[in-house]
C-alpha cells in the first residue's frame, strides 16, 4: 500500500499482475467532506458500498458523521433480492 499525501491517493499495485487498485481511507473521506462543505456542495456519494466496513473504518458513516447537519428526507434505493447482506431490504 502506498500513500501518497500531496495527491491525495492511496493505493496498491500487483507487479506479477500489473494492476492497480485505488481506494479512500476515514482520513481521505474526511478531508472531501470538508471540501465540499466548504465549498457549500450538498453531499457525497460512493461508486460502490458492498464492501464498505461495518466499524469504525465505515467510509459511508464517516462521511455521514463529517457532514454534520444531513438531510434525511432523502429516500433509500433498495435491492430485494440482492446478494449483498448490508443493502438487501432497504426500501425506498
């Protein structure tokens, strides 16, 4: 794993495969919550969520917890039948 700090990215390369993968920390997400609330943006969202943690390294609940005031008007998109245990049952 390597971090780089100046960009703002942290990530892991395979050289026996050649690949690459990206992914934001609690720290990172923190810090784009911060921006966007400075900047006075509505909110953030996540490409994928199947494997966020359950504890307290759950990117989805820091940025909720970063965000402070949030508006839960909003609805949920379900997924009956989904494979993924944290998003099967949610219903909008």
């Amino acid at each position: 794993m390597v971090h780089d700090g100046a960009v703002g990215v942290t990530f892991g390369y395979g050289k026996a495969t050649r690949e690459m993968v990206s992914f934001d920390t609690v720290e990172m997400v923190q810090g784009k919550v911060e921006w966007l609330k400075e900047r006075g943006m509505g909110g953030s969202m996540f490409w994928e969520a199947a494997m966020d943690r359950r504890d307290e390294g759950s990117l989805i609940a820091t940025s909720y917890e970063a965000s402070g005031d949030v508006d839960e008007s909003s609805y949920w998109v379900g997924c009956e039948g989904c494979v993924h245990d944290n998003v099967r049952g949610l219903s909008s």
